[in-house]
C-alpha cells in the first residue's frame, strides 16, 4: 500500500498588495528595498473576519475537483496552522463541517512553515498502514493577523493562503521518502511569544524574529533534511526533477538549492507573488506547479519546509 497525491489546488483571498502599496499605507519601506532583500513583491491579505477554514475550504474544493472524489468520500482530514480559527474546535474540524464530510479522522497540526510537510508526512503513514484510503492534507494562514505593521522588518515578509491535496491509497509508489526534525532549543529566534490569560493578552501577541539566526538555520538544515529523504530513496540529489521549497526569501531558497547542487531553473520559486504564507507556501507553489504544466506525472519532486519550533522537514515524491 502506497500514498500518492491525485489532487492540488490552491487559494489566495483578494487582490495583489505590492511592496508599494505597503509604503502608501504608512510602512517605512519601498519596493527596491523589500525585493533586493526577499524577492517579494507582493503579497495577498485576508479581509477581516475571513478564516483560515475559509481559505482552506476554497483550496480544498480545488483540490477535490482536480482528484475528481466529494468531500464525503474522505476519511482523514490534516490541516496545518499557526493561525487557528478558534483555540479549539480544531479548524480542521471546522473545515470538515464546511465540506459536509461527516465522520472522517480530523485534526490540527502546529508546526509552523514545516506544518504542510508535516501533516503530508502524517497524512502518508495513516495510509501506508491501511487505516485510511483518502486524506485531505491542507496548509492554510491568515498570517496578516499576528503581524505587527509598525515593524518593517516582519511585516513586509508574510501574506495570507491556503493549498491542499488530496493523498490516496495506490498501488504504485507517490511518496517515496519523508523526513521530520525539531530542535526546540532555537525556539527564540522565531515566535510569538504571548498567549492568551484570563481574557487578557500576556507577554507580546506579535511575530518576532531573528532574521540573521533563521537565514542561517534555515539554509542549513534544508540542504541537511533534503539530502537525507534522497538518501533514503535511494536517489541522488541530481536525480529530482523539481525542488519546492518553502517560500520564505529568496536568498534561502537561492542558497538552498546551491547547496543541493540544483539550477535555479529546477526550482519553483513563488515568493514574489504572495510572500511567506508559513504552512501555505508549499502546497501554493506546487499547485501553481502543476496548473501550468512544469510538473509532470512520472517526475520526482521535493518538498521542503522550515519554521518556527524550530521544525523542519522534507518530502520526495512522484508524481
């Protein structure tokens, strides 16, 4: 019994905001500055009150439709958020109600930018191990919420969406090699380090980071995490066809694939279209991937991300 994907689809809520929409609305910033930095150009905004279940259920239909099953045929559903609906019920829960799916396995998972490698990893093993035939894996954030706008240099980063896919039981190998990693000695350099005590706010309800800290994290562990799932497969880093990685900078992604010895050309880079959407991103760029040809069926593909915890992770597959 194998997993493997037959479904993507994406979602991102309103209209484009540029880098100089940012500067109009009062942020000390321009575009040469955000770009030269991140390679984002611009990034999408969820309108007050609209949910990460809401997003979510927008890519989910998508994904439903291009795998041709309904919502009621699923019997696991993974959603991977920062930015939760409510504290509880899980928003995987809520999406559930949404779809009108009733009685398949739901539930949450934290994991920040790794959360979508995460849950596609989870999501794998229900399958493997016969439980569950078909699952709903999906990354969605309203990131925008726990931004503060007076802090240029976070602010500019992150954007709101949602992706989804569909993973079902087959019996041809889809996802060949996963690999899940956290070091919660590093949670300090990426957090938002408040909660929520008696109806008040303690400590501080914003993002903060250390941008000099996660770059050089980050980089490292990507090309680590990477390797190690070809290792497992029993490919050469050479032999993957399409590397997404998570869409955070440009400068990361840039660096990660120089590292893996990978052309850019080998590389699917979103960033500038919608910013750092944190569980989002990657389930963003691989359906953007596959609706426009560059991904076809029989190639390998990794998938990688790397976020708050610190978590990272990574994920080869075939399409």
């Amino acid at each position: 019994m194998f997993a493997r994907i037959t479904g993507v689809g994406s979602f991102l809520p309103g209209q484009p905001v540029s880098n100089n929409d940012l500067a109009l609305r009062g942020i000390e910033t321009n575009d040469e500055w955000i770009v030269s930095r991140t390679g984002i150009k611009a990034r999408h905004l969820a309108e007050p009150g609209q949910t990460s279940s809401e997003l979510a259920l927008e890519a989910s239909h998508r994904a439903l439709a291009a795998a041709g099953i309904d919502a009621s045929e699923l019997d696991l559903i993974i959603l991977a958020t920062s930015t939760p609906d409510f504290i509880f019920p899980s928003t995987a829960c809520l999406l559930q109600g949404k779809l009108g799916n009733q009685g398949a396995t739901a539930f949450d998972i934290q994991a920040v930018c790794s959360g979508f490698v995460y849950a596609l990893t989870m999501a794998e093993k229900f399958i493997r191990s016969g439980s569950h035939k078909k699952a709903l894996v999906v990354g969605a954030e309203v990131f925008s919420r726990i931004l503060d706008w007076n802090d240029r240099g976070t602010c500019v980063l992150f954007g709101d969406g949602a992706g989804a896919v569909v993973l079902e039981a087959s019996d041809k190998p889809g996802i060949l090699a996963t690999s899940l990693h956290a070091d919660g000695a590093h949670h300090g350099i990426l957090s938002v380090p408040g909660n929520v005590c008696g109806g008040a706010v303690t400590g501080d309800p914003f993002l903060r980071m250390d941008g000099k800290a996660v770059f050089k994290f980050a980089v490292r562990v990507l090309a680590e995490v990477a390797e190690e799932c070809c290792t497992l497969a029993g490919i050469s880093p050479a032999e993957v066809d399409w590397l997404i990685p998570h869409q955070a900078n440009i400068r990361i992604i840039e660096a990660t694939a120089k590292k893996m010895g990978l052309p850019m050309d080998k590389v699917i880079v979103t960033v500038d279209q919608h910013g750092n959407t944190s569980a989002a991103s990657v389930p963003l760029a691989l359906d953007v991937a596959v609706r426009d040809g560059r991904i076809q069926p029989g190639q390998k593909i990794m998938l990688e991300g790397v976020g708050g915890g610190f978590t990272w992770g990574a994920v080869l597959l075939e399409f």
